[in-house]
C-alpha cells in the first residue's frame, strides 16, 4: 500500500488528523493495534476548548456535538465548606463544551467511513522505517500476513505506549517528568451530576471532582494513594468518600447509583522533545502528558493536530517544508503553557504527603486569592478555556 501520510493510532488526535487531511484532499491510511471496539470503550476526557470545537466543525464532524454537547460558562472552585464559582465567560470571553471523549471518536470514526477513508483495526507489531529518509514506510501484519504502507510522512499518533515514540533513537529525544505521588480513582455512573458546571475540591481528606458526560451520566474522581487499587473500593466506599469531600450543599446533590466503570489513573507531567524525527511527527500522548486536572490532554492533542494539518496542507499545496520544519516548536509552545497550568491545578488542589501544615496554609491562600480577585481569577480561565492556537 502507499499513502501520503500514514497515520499511526486510531484515537481522536489520529482520527481528527485524519479527517481534515481527507477533506483536504491529502491521502492517508490508519493502522490501529487495537480493535475499533475497544477503541470507541476507552473512558477519556470530556471538557472541549473551543479551538478544539472548531477543528471538529472543520472536519465536518460537530453536528452531533453542537446538539449533545453543554455549555459550560463556569466551573466550581470548593474548599473550606464553600464552593465558589469562577465565571469563565466573564473573564475570558469563551466558554467550554462537556462533550464526551467517546462520543467525539465515534463521530470521527462515522465521518471517515463516509469518505470511504482506510482505517486498519487490529493492526499487530507496527514498526516504522526510514525515518531518516524521505521515503518512510511502516510495516504490521494482520493474522499471518506481513504488510508495509510506504509514505510521504508518518504520523505517531499512538499514545504514550506506542511504536512511535520508540522508534526515535533515544539519543535524538530530550525528556521531562514529573511523577505525582497519588492518583484518580474515577466512576462512570448513569446518574444526573451534582451541579451544572464542575466542581473542583481541596479538602483535608484529598482532592475530588465532580464532572459530568450528560444531564444523565455522571464521572467523579476522588484522589487515591498511588499503591490503591480500584478493586479495593466497593461502589458504597467510593460514593461515602466523596461526599465527605464535598462541601455540604453539593455532597447533598450527589445521586448515587451503581458503577459503569471504575479505575485508577496514576498523574504525571510529561514532555519529549523535540515532536519530530526526520519524517516523524509526533502529536498528542505520545508527545507529552498532562495530570487531568486542567482538563489538557484531549484539547493539546487537537491543537498538535492543528499545527501539523496546516503543515501538511503548506507541504502538499506548495512543497513548502517551511510550516514542517517549525510544527515542533510551535507545538511545544503551547504543551509546556498546558504542562504549566495543568501542574499548577495540580498542586493547588491535591494533598501532597511532604507538603506539611505550611504547605496547606498557602493552598488555601492561593485559593482564598484566587476566588476573592478579578486578576488571578482571569489568569485561571484564559489558560481553563484554552490558549489560543
């Protein structure tokens, strides 16, 4: 097979790249180790930028969105036994949209057999090839049967366990973490949410979050030791926890019902630089990580999309390398902002086991300020909403 862009991952960053070159009229394949059934059963995020709600309209693909999707004008700060909102609109101009995760890739994944577009399922030991040359190839076998795709370019859109971030010498990448000592433990039920914008929680016991996927299906986190496990928690034990982490009103709000999914989810910041490797561009997970706390992962994996789009389109339009050669620079830019604000969320609202009484009294003082000033509650939305591309 040949192509011009090979795309490796069929998540949204691979599937959203995917749409907007067909509908550009560049040719692209999409292999995938997973099934599409157990890609459309990940429980990811679901807070959109608005950059990231545009770039699905591009694609043709925010019909069902516009429709489905909430409108968020708000979110929720709580600590103290009180809840204070921060409007977003107000202090930046744009709003969010919850719309699920899952929900986004099935309309992708709709949009693409429309087209009549190539998505390989079940696509098992990849390995990408001459990177380093103008003519690079992957090559995957389905079943007994080797076979190899020959492109233009390869995009690694595979996350942060893929083939393609280990197909880079290591020698050619620079890399930055941070391991958070603790966790998420997460619930997926079909219950109405506490509130109608999220609600972020500090509270002695550790942080919570109350979010949402519809009017009807409800996802809460509270934070975990990073040795629990989510089998040790009965739904009872999960539902009693957060509720104590909850001021009073909104602990009452909180409908109860059995889980659809539970699971822990270790936090960590995470950059590799840099994003491209001869004909390999890399975009999203497989890229960088973001604890989940501002919401960053999904939307950065989009705006990667964005600036590698635009690259690609220069390129096929004009044989320009010139938006090529910058797709890294201009993609990091915007990630360590991300890493930044997603870092500091993180931080103000977690309990970290060496933090001490002292470190406690600055959260609560760097809330306190951040609820009771019209600055600092601007700084939070304009990086909440989204940076612009």
């Amino acid at each position: 097979m040949r192509t011009q862009v090979a795309i490796v991952g069929a998540g949204p960053a691979g599937l959203l790249l995917g749409q907007l070159l067909s509908r550009a009229g560049i040719d692209n394949i999409i292999i995938e180790r997973s099934s599409a059934a157990h890609v459309l059963s990940r429980i990811r995020a679901g807070v959109l930028e608005e950059g990231t709600v545009a770039l699905l309209d591009e694609a043709g693909c925010g019909g069902r969105l516009h429709a489905d999707g909430l409108i968020h004008n708000g979110i929720e700060i709580a600590f103290g036994g009180q809840c204070h909102r921060i409007d977003l609109k107000q202090h930046s101009g744009r709003s969010v949209t919850v719309y699920g995760q899952t929900e986004m890739t099935r309309d992708l994944m709709e949009a693409r057999a429309a087209l009549g577009r190539t998505t390989i399922y079940e696509a098992a030991n990849a390995e990408l090839h001459d990177l380093g040359t103008i003519a690079p190839y992957v090559t995957f076998s389905r079943g007994d049967a080797g076979e190899r795709i020959d492109a233009e370019f390869i995009a690694g859109c595979d996350g942060s366990h893929g083939v393609s971030r280990r197909s880079v010498p290591a020698s050619a990448l620079s890399l930055f973490e941070r391991v958070y000592p603790f966790g998420w433990l997460g619930i997926l039920a079909d219950v109405p949410p506490a509130g109608d914008e999220l609600i972020y929680a500090r509270h002695a016991r550790g942080f919570a979050l109350c979010s949402m996927r519809s009017l009807t299906r409800s996802r809460y986190y509270i934070q975990a030791s990073a040795s629990d496990t989510a089998e040790a928690w009965s739904d009872d034990a999960f539902w009693d926890e957060l509720r104590r982490r909850l001021p009073g009103d909104a602990a009452g709000r909180v409908v109860t019902g059995p889980s659809l999914e539970k699971s822990i989810a270790q936090l960590r910041s995470f950059v590799v630089e840099p994003m491209r490797f001869g004909r390999l561009f890399l975009c999203g997970d497989a890229a960088h990580i973001v604890p989940p706390t501002g919401a960053k992962g999904l939307n950065l994996a989009a705006s990667d999309v964005h600036y590698l789009f635009e690259a690609l389109r220069d390129y096929f339009d004009s044989r320009s390398e010139l938006a090529l050669d910058t797709y890294s620079a201009r993609a990091l830019a915007r990630v360590w902002k991300a890493e930044r604000f997603s870092w500091w969320m993180t931080s103000a609202l977690h309990n970290f086991p060496e933090q001490g009484a002292f470190g406690e009294r600055l959260q609560v003082a760097e809330l306190d300020y951040l609820t009771r000033s019209d600055a600092a509650a601007s700084v939070l939305a304009e990086n909440y909403v989204g940076l612009p591309y």
